[in-house]
C-alpha cells in the first residue's frame, strides 16, 4: 500500500515536467505569433518597431531551451512569471479565477453524485421495471444533450420566461443554480447506471440473500450492506469525473459569464500565452493527481482487499 | 399515487433469482432477439442510415442562395435554410457523415489501443502489467478536455489532429477496465487448462479470450462514441471543429447560435440528431451490459 | 461478508477515521468554498445616498419623470476595466477619466479639460489653456502640474500595448522637447521638429488625466486612480463587475443617475438573455447586440434597439505585393463587383454606411466623396477578363469565422460574386492567433477586418498604416503597396497648417487611394444596442462611449 502511494507520489514530478515542458514544445511549434496577437487586441496594425520591442520584452529572441530552462528556474523559485497578453503576473490571473471554478466544481460533483446514487439505488431496490426503463430513457436522452444545448435552454426557461433566476455572473447562490444543472446533468446518467448495475449485482449475492431470509431490516440490509458494496466502483468513477468537472466546464463558464480558470485556459491557448497555460498545467496537475490519489484513499479505506488488486498484477 | 408506492415497496419483496432484472418477467427463450440486442440493432441500422442518407438527397449541401436565407422550415426545405441560403436537411445529413466518421474513426482507433494495452497488461502481467499500468495511471491523471483543447488549438484543426486530440487521452480508462476483464478471464478454470495443455498463446488469446471480452469491447465502444459525438460538438462550440464550409453538427449548432432569435428552427435539426445517435449509443452500451451480465450469470 | 471478522491489521490510522475525517473535510471545504462565493452584498436601492441638492436648474422641472437615485444595470461585451497594468485602468467609455481634448460626433477636436489652445506661427509650440476649478476626486487639484505629471508619464511607459489602445508617445505627442507650466493654468508644447497634429493626435485617450497622486515611480497605477469624469469608479471585479457612483463634485452637468453597475458578458446569447430577463436594463458598448439579434430584436414593445455610427470600418485588404492583385486592375475588379448596399443591406442587417471610402463619412473635415469607389460590375468583368484572359486566378482568402464584428455570410458572399469573374476564391477559416500569423507571413492575397477604430480623428491616423509604404498594414502585415507620390503627400499632409490645403492633398490622396485600391472601406460601422422601457437618453457616440451621464431611468 504505502509503496504503492509512493510510487504514485513520485511519478506527479516527471508528469508535470513532461506535461508542461510538451506544452512549451506544442505552443511554440504552433502556429501564431503572441507579438502580433498581443499587439492586435487593441485595434491597430503594430508597427515593425513595435514588434521588435515586444518580442525583445518577452523574450521571444531567445532559443526554445533557453526560455524553457529559465522559465523552470523561475517556477522553482516560486514565480509563474507574467502572462504575455495582459502583463499580469501569472500567478493573480489564476488566483482570481480558482475559487470560482473550485465552487462550480465541487457543487456539480456533489449534486451529480448524490442525485445519481439515490436515484441509482431506488431503481436498485424497487425493481419497478416501469419506472426503471422510464427513467433510465430519459437521462439516456438529457445526458445526451450537448452541455452548451442544455444551458442554453436552461437560460431560456428559467431566465428569459419564468424570470427566477439571473443568467449570467458570480457572487450569490442564484447564480450557481444554472451552470450547476448544466454540468451535473450529464454524468447523471452514468451515475444512475453505475450504482443500479453495482446494487443489483450485489443484491444478487449471496449473503444478502441470507440477510434477507434471515429477515433483516431492510434499510440496514440496503444501507449497510449494499450500498457499501456498491461504493467501489462508484468512488473510482467519480474520482475521475472530478477531475473533468474541474476541467471541462470551459464552456458552462464562458455561457454563464462564471469568472473560473476554464476560460482563462481557453484565452491562453488561443493566444499562444504561454506563461499563462505553463501556470494553469502546474495547478490543475497537482489537483487532479491529488483528487485520483484520494479516490484510492478512499476505495481503499472502502475495502483494503480490493482496491489494489489492478496494481498488484496478475500473479 | 398510492399504487406507484405500494409498487415501489414490493419490489423489495420480490423473489430474486439469477436472471432478474428489475422484476420483469423474463421473456420466452424462443424469441430470436434477446432482450439487451434490441438498441444496438436499432444503432447500428441508425448508423447505416447517416452514411446513407446524404446519397438519397440530391441538394448540393453548400450550395449558396443568399435571397434564400433564414427561411423557416417548408416543403421545399424540410428544415429550412440557414444564413447562406443553405439547404439545412443536406446539410445536416452531409455534416451526419462527417460528423459519424469522424466519431468512429476516433472511437476505433481508441479502442484498439485500449484492446491492445489491455489484453496486454492482463494476459501477460508481471512487469508488463506494472509499467503498463504506470502508464494508464499517468495518461488518466491528465485533463482530458485541456489536453484536446490544446492540441487542436495548437496543432490546428483538421481531421487527422482531431481524431488525434479525440484519441490522445480517452483510450486510458477503456485500456483499465480491458485489462481488469482479460485478467479474469485469463485466471479462470478452462484457460489454465488450455495453457497446461500447451495450447500456443496466439490460440489462447484468439480463441478463449478474444470471443469473450468482444462484448464489454462493443459496450465501452458505443459508451465511448456517444461521448465522442458531444465532444466533438463541444469543440466545435469552440471554434475548433470541421472547417467550413464543410458542416458537422457541431459546427452547425455553433453558427446557428447567431441567429437563435430570428432562425431558432436552425439549431433544432444538428441537435436532434447529436442527442438521437448520442442516446442510442448510449442506450446500446446498456444493452450490450445486459447481454453481457445475462451471459456471465449462465456461465 | 463483515469486516470486522477479518484479521485486524493496524495501518496508519484506521480506515473509519480516515473517512470520517474526509467527509468532515469535504463538507467543510463546500461550505467554507460557498461562503466565499457569497459577498458581502452592498445595499441595493432604498438608500438615498448623496443626493446632489438641485445645483442644476435645468434638471430640475424634469426631475420628477425619472428617479435621480437609480441604479442601473448595464451589460457588456468586454473588459472595461484592466487595472494597475494599463496605461489607462478604465476604458474611455466608463466616463471615469477625461481627456485634454475630446472628439465631436463629427471627428472634430473639442475642448473637455483643456478650453482652448493654439499652435505658434512656427508650428514648434502649443499652448493649452486649462479649465480651472476642476479637483480630482481624491482631493488633487488639476493644474499644469498635473498634466505634465500625466504626459511624462505616459513618455515614461511608452511603448506600452493595451486591450483598449497602445500607448505610443510618439504618435501622439511628436518629437517633443519639453513640457513646461507657464502659471497654474497654461501648458507648453516645444516641438524638435513641428507637430501642426497635435490637437487631434492627443486627443481622447492621449491626453487623459489621472491625479499624479496615482502612479508609481515606474508609471503604473498603485489602485484605483484619481479622476476628473462624471463617474467614479468604486469597486471591481476584473472580468466580471464594475460599480461607479455618480461623481458629486463634478465640474460639469451631473450624471442623472447614481449608481451603474457594469456586468461583463462574454457570450452573446447569454447578454441578451440578461436583457430580455431583466437582469440587467441595457446592453451598450462595442460588440454589445450582434448584428442578428439587433435585426431579430426590431419591433419588440418591451425593448428598444438603437445604433450610433462608430469610427470602426468594415476592411477588406489586398496584398498588393503579390500575384493576382500586384496588378491595380485585379484590385478594381473586386472593388468595383462587391455590391456595397447590398453587403450592409443583407448582410449587415443594415447596420453600415456603404458610401464611404478609406475616410470615414464620419469626418467632417476631412472626408472627400472623392474616395467613394462606385458599384460597376460591367467594368469590372471587363477589368477581370482583360487581365486573366480566360485563366483563373487562385485567391487565398483566411478569415476567423469567430470574430464576431465581421459578417458570417461575407467570405461566401465574396466567393459567390467574385468567382464568376475569373478568381479561384479559396477561403480557409483558420482561428484568430493563425490569422495573424499568416498576414504576418504575408500567405494570403485578400482579407477582411473589421477594426481600426479612427480614434483620433486625424486623417494621418488612416492614411499612414494603409496607404504609406512604411505602414504597418503595408510592413508588418504585408499589404506591400508602394507609391512614392501617395508618401510625399502623406508626409507632406501632417506638417500642413493650413486646412483647406490639407484638405486638398486629402482629398488627393482619398481619390488615388480610390483609384488604386491597396484597401477597400466596404461599409462605415453602425454599432446597435438596446435598452428595456424604463431607460431613456441612452445614446452611443462615435468612439463607442454610452451617454451615460445623460441616461435616466423612470422610478
């Protein structure tokens, strides 16, 4: 076990270091010149002595390696350096932006998760195969819906006709009602799916077979047993859908005009910022092995006897 | 009301036996399709028909009409034009190809990998598996979107980079849950057997463990598409989907945005036909997990 | 299966603390991460705070129509407010900062800090004479002292790029010798060389004026700066809110309303949807209606959609360096097929100006219907015929389908008309950072902007980046076109001092820029936006300001 987490521990270096120094390698071989993107913000043709002033300013002159190797040197000092386009230390621009994506987060991951299991576990329990077919349809269907589709008709409804809710900005809990339902609604399915087919195997077996005829309480049988069962499974998926929460709502944010760090990736791409997309890998990297590294915490304080049998190899 | 709860609790008090699913009754073994097959026939015929259909319809999907533009749905256009003046219902079944090749261009090659990794690391084990396993660890850590965003932002748009970008990461959970199937397939009774009776491994593997990790292959395949097919659409959303003029549904929905107030009827077409695939993929993947967990529990 | 029958290990710590402790965590993190997305929210209306007594009487009779404690919501498109780091902080059009010298409705420099100013017979010396009375709003007064704080330290920054406009010293103040006081309320301009521009060169955001209280040693801001305008800037959200307050002490006419309350929308649904939802009561600025939605929202009672022309233009360039359109007669085909009326008519949703040429129709003093290109596709399938004699001439046209301001349909349109001519029209839709990097390689023949908001008014500012051979859009973006007698008049044009004969080589310059067409003005921008029913004199000026301080809103 703790060679295990060691060994997780010791390869996020390396994957940081490869991640970010591919990123340097990707970004420069693109396309795109962050001189004349930054120049042209404003409106203007930039002028030849304009450019060379900037590109001398970013150090833009000098070879790949030697920008990356002072780059690293700044990092491990503790400064991100400043973004190219705004002139603004990478390290503010992210700061701002991590609380937001952290709160939208972690809502759409818990109203996903636990809407998901309890839904997952009555279709499990019940065995009302009307209501199983029924709902399982449905949330095939809206999780089958592009994300950017669902808000868009989420705004629609409750903004422009019912009225209830603001569209758009940050600051109260109206506002997180809306980018939450668009984001949570889609691994709802999976979810759903998920605890079902786990409950339903384990309802199968066969000492809850014997709980049941020996007559024990239902809701200890469910609660106690099965679910718990049930949990492994469950927990590595979520683990990963975490992540991708974290990540993935780049769109939800821009729709919903949420300041969070999805957006600010996006920018930085498309302006070849690479100061700025450098900084956001050594956050996000850090956080998304952590969250992986907890779910197998977590699997493992489930069930120490299974939770590492992927790692062990076969015998 | 009343009855709806009452059935909800006695569900509890059903009996259970091997095959139950829910409660249903089992239909009569004589019936040809089993239950499980039913959506991913319909799937694959739907996928027939979006390769298809674009040859049944004559209009030139990027013919431009610029005095035909945003009219609404009609007879002559089943789904109206859109701001070029273009016919929406050729479009979308012209962009339904692009868009389906691309979908199962990227989902094959994944799952190849994923096949090949997994059967891999599970068959062989030992080191392999270690430092395969390492490498599954390493790419599932990575931010999915992030790393697609950045490619095709980086590398620009075109086919190749998109399947590329599609591919670079989803293969790693596939590859996972493979490898789990394969090592337990590999440490049942009958193919010890054959290996104690020194069956060759090609053998082994073609004839004991190929037939029985095809069905959780074809379910992650068409779990993977209907997520492959949002994907896309996302990507198009950001600017980084097929090229115009060339349309896929993702690029249509995104240029429909523009005129949601004066055309709504442009984005309903490309959508419809996003969630439409994307929920029978979905819904063949569980069907295909039914058939697969019918067939575990007879053996 | 039970646990607790298993054989007991002893791990670190036991496995029902360790998730326990997570659970604790997990919730304690939500809460504590909903808490901090929970602000302190300020007190919303009901609170009438600082109301001006009626020092303006002209207000007065019409102050019962309209609620002079209101607080109104506006959405935009863009970041307004960039921060310490710009040379400016807010955008000109949040009114917080005034300028020496302001722009008319018609291009023309008008008095704002400065009253009045004058240049020496020489041409090496300007004389500003200040407004006098004016504070800042942290307590400074404004005097000469306070303007050469402020020009020495845009010298100082310079060259400085920014989202709202590159800080170029030079251009705006010439080759400058010295800035000197003469008595509290008179500045001096000494020229090396003369600079006959400079009231149109300086003016907006050139000569905008901060409290010298604001900057640091290096030039840069330390917080929100002290300033002269209407409205002040009270707190802010970089990318999300900005909140200003009615200026009470302001030297002009006070705004009419108390408070505004800027939410910056990106996606252009979404701000429409903040409109049509009341969340916020209008939608001004740049970028602020698609053209789309401006011509879907038309006849809608609860909404009104206004549009004010703008400096901005529709572009296309030619890259006159190389084949097809090295040939002048290859570039008076395309202009002359495109159907100028019909591109803003249909296109644009008639949001444009089509009879205009490389000036805008904008500029009183200086737009020459000289400049106009005409509508004659006769001569221009001759002009394309007699140059290609039956061969096609392939054309590489990039564009960014993403870049909203430009007409979606336009790069089709263009195909469609301009292919029958003979031309290969091949359009490649390739994302904004590309674009630039292939019009700085100089990889294409045409291509279209929609930009170059004329901000100063000065012909000078146009003519030279399109027309000189050394600039920008002919150096660094490769339009390549030459012609030494257009160069001599351009250089010739800016030490000009007197006006009709600077009109003259204007209007000179406009009509061979017409002849030759190195770029062609499609259309003249008129910006739309839109306002619910309780907003009323809420209008857009050229440089794309709101009249904020003449809005209202009905009680």
């Amino acid at each position: 076990m703790g060679h295990y987490f060691q060994r997780r521990l010791l390869i996020t270096f390396p994957t940081l270091f490869l991640i970010t120094l591919g990123a340097f390698l990707l970004t420069t071989a693109a396309r795109g010149d962050p001189v004349l993107i930054l120049l042209e913000q404003s409106d203007q043709p930039p002028t030849p002595e304009l450019v060379a002033f900037y590109r001398e300013q970013l150090g833009l002159n000098d070879r790949l390696p030697v920008r990356y190797w002072r780059w690293l040197g700044s990092v491990v000092q503790g400064d991100l350096g400043r973004s190219f386009l705004s002139q603004r230390p990478v390290a503010a621009i992210l700061g701002e932006r991590i609380v937001p994506t952290l709160v939208l987060g972690f809502t759409a991951f818990i109203a996903s998760t636990i809407v998901g299991i309890l839904l997952g576990a009555v279709l499990a329990v019940t065995r009302f195969w009307q209501l199983d077919l029924v709902t399982r349809m449905t949330l095939s269907v809206v999780s089958a819906i592009p994300s950017f589709c669902l808000a868009i008709g989420l705004i629609s409804l409750f903004g422009t006709h019912l009225r209830l809710l603001p569209v758009a900005g940050y600051g109260s809990w109206q506002h997180l009602v809306l980018p939450t339902l668009a984001l949570a609604l889609g691994p709802l399915f999976v979810t759903v799916r998920l605890t079902r087919g786990a409950m339903i195997d384990i309802l199968h077996e066969d000492y809850i077979r014997t709980a049941r005829a020996k007559g024990l309480d239902q809701r200890r049988i469910i609660f106690h047993h099965v679910l718990r069962n049930a949990a492994l499974p469950l927990t590595t998926f979520v683990g990963m859908r975490f992540g991708a929460l974290l990540t993935g709502a780049a769109i939800i944010e821009s729709i919903f005009a949420w300041p969070g760090m999805g957006t600010v990736f996006i920018t930085a791409i498309a302006g070849r910022d690479l100061p700025v997309i450098g900084g956001y890998l050594l956050l996000i990297g850090p956080l998304i092995i952590g969250v992986n590294l907890l779910t197998d915490l977590l699997c493992w304080a489930i069930d120490p006897r299974v939770a590492f049998s992927h790692t062990q190899g076969a015998r | 009301m009343k009855w709806f709860l009452q059935r909800l609790q006695a569900g509890w008090h059903l009996p259970v036996t091997p095959l139950d699913d829910g409660g249903r009754r089992q239909p009569r073994s004589t019936l040809v399709i089993r239950r499980g097959w039913f959506f991913p026939l319909i799937f694959v015929a739907f996928l027939g028909l979006g390769f298809v259909s674009p040859m049944l319809i004559s209009t030139d999907p990027n013919h431009i009409q610029i005095n035909q533009r945003l009219q609404p749905p009609s007879a002559e256009y089943w789904f109206g034009t859109d701001h070029l003046g273009r016919d929406v219902l050729a479009r979308v079944s012209h962009g339904g190809r692009t868009t389906l090749t691309f979908g199962l261009c990227a989902v094959a090659i994944t799952m190849l990998i994923a096949l090949g990794i997994g059967m891999f690391a599970g068959y062989y084990g030992g080191q392999v598996d270690l430092w395969l396993n390492s490498l599954i660890d390493l790419v599932l850590t990575l931010p999915t979107l992030l790393i697609t965003l950045a490619l095709l932002g980086i590398l620009g748009v075109s086919g190749p980079t998109l399947i590329l970008a599609l591919v670079s990461t989803a293969w790693a959970a596939p590859a996972r849950i493979l490898r789990a199937t394969t090592l337990a397939i590999r440490s049942s009774g009958y193919i010890e057997a054959a290996r104690a009776l020194g069956s060759p491994q090609h053998r082994i593997l073609w004839r004991h463990i190929a037939p029985n990790i095809a069905t959780p292959f074809l379910m992650l395949a068409s779990l993977e598409l209907a997520e492959v097919l949002l994907v896309i659409s996302a990507l198009s959303f950001l600017g980084l989907g097929t090229q115009p003029p060339h349309a896929d549904w993702g690029v249509m929905i995104a240029e429909s945005r523009a005129y949601i107030g004066q055309a709504p009827w442009l984005m309903w077409a490309p959508g419809l036909y996003i969630v439409l695939y994307s929920a029978l993929a979905n819904l063949a993947g569980d069907g295909l997990k039914q058939v697969l967990d019918q067939s575990l529990k007879r053996t | 299966m039970n646990n607790e029958d298993r054989p007991l290990r002893r791990p670190l710590f036991d496995r029902r603390s360790f998730l326990r402790l997570m659970t604790t965590l997990a919730g304690g993190t939500v809460l504590a991460a909903c808490g901090q997305a929970v602000p302190s929210t300020a007190p919303e209306g009901g609170e009438p705070a600082g109301v001006p007594s009626a020092a303006d009487p002209t207000l007065a009779p019409s102050a019962a129509t309209f609620d002079r404690n209101a607080s109104v919501a506006l959405g935009v498109s863009r970041s307004l407010v960039l921060g310490e780091e710009d040379p400016w902080y807010t955008h000109s059009s949040l009114m917080c900062w005034e300028p020496l010298v302001g722009l008319d409705d018609r291009l023309n420099p008008i008095p704002v800090l400065a009253e009045s100013w004058e240049l020496s017979e020489d041409g090496l010396t300007w004389t500003f004479q200040l407004r006098q009375g004016v504070q800042f709003t942290d307590g400074e007064p404004f005097n000469a002292a306070a303007v050469i704080a402020n020009i020495e330290r845009n010298i100082q920054i310079s060259p400085r790029s920014s989202n709202f406009f590159t800080m170029n010293a030079p251009l705006a103040y010439g080759d400058l010798a010295e800035v000197t006081a003469d008595g509290d309320y008179t500045v001096i301009f000494r020229h090396n060389q003369p600079f006959p521009v400079m009231e149109a060169t300086m003016s907006n955001f050139f000569s905008a004026m901060f409290s010298p209280r604001s900057f640091t040693a290096e030039g840069n801001f330390s917080d929100i700066p002290g300033t002269t305008g209407p409205f002040i800037l009270v707190d802010w959200q970089r990318d999300q809110t900005y909140r200003l307050e009615r200026n009470p002490t302001y030297w002009g006419t006070p705004a009419n309303v108390r408070e505004i309350v800027f939410q910056q929308i990106a996606d252009a649904n979404t701000r429409l949807a903040a409109l049509e939802s009341g969340q916020v009561d209008a939608l001004v600025e740049l970028g602020a209606l698609s053209l789309p939605q401006a011509a879907a929202l038309r006849g809608r009672s609860d909404l009104t959609v206004a549009a004010g022309p703008i400096t901005l233009a529709q572009w296309i360039h030619f890259n006159c360096g190389r084949p097809p359109f090295d040939d002048v007669r290859l570039r008076q085909a395309v202009a002359f097929a495109l159907d100028r009326q019909f591109i803003v008519d249909e296109l644009a949703f008639g949001f444009g100006q089509a009879q205009t040429g490389i000036l805008s129709t904008l500029s009183e003093r200086w737009f020459s219907p000289k400049g106009i290109v005409p509508y004659e596709p006769e001569r221009a399938a001759e002009l394309a015929a007699e140059v290609l004699q039956g061969q096609r001439a392939t054309v590489i046209l990039p564009f960014d389908p993403n870049n909203a301001r430009i007409p979606r349909e336009l790069p089709e349109y263009m195909q469609s008309v301009l292919n029958p001519l003979g031309f290969d029209i091949q359009l490649q839709a390739v994302e904004a950072a590309v674009l630039t990097d292939i019009v700085g390689q100089g990889e294409w023949n045409i291509r279209l902007t929609n930009g170059f908001g004329w901000a100063n008014g000065d012909p000078d500012f146009r003519f030279r980046p399109h027309l000189h051979s050394e600039g920008s859009a002919n150096t660094t973006q490769n339009g390549r076109y030459r012609n030494a007698q257009v160069d001599q008049l351009i250089d010739s044009g800016v030490l000009e001092r007197d006006r009709q004969k600077r009109f003259a080589i204007c209007e000179q310059i406009q009509a061979i820029a017409a002849e030759e067409v190195p770029a062609l003005v499609l259309y003249d921008v008129i910006s739309p936006y839109a306002f619910n029913a309780k907003i009323n004199n809420l209008g857009l000026r050229i440089t794309y300001q709101p009249t904020l301080e003449l809005m209202t809103k009905q009680a």
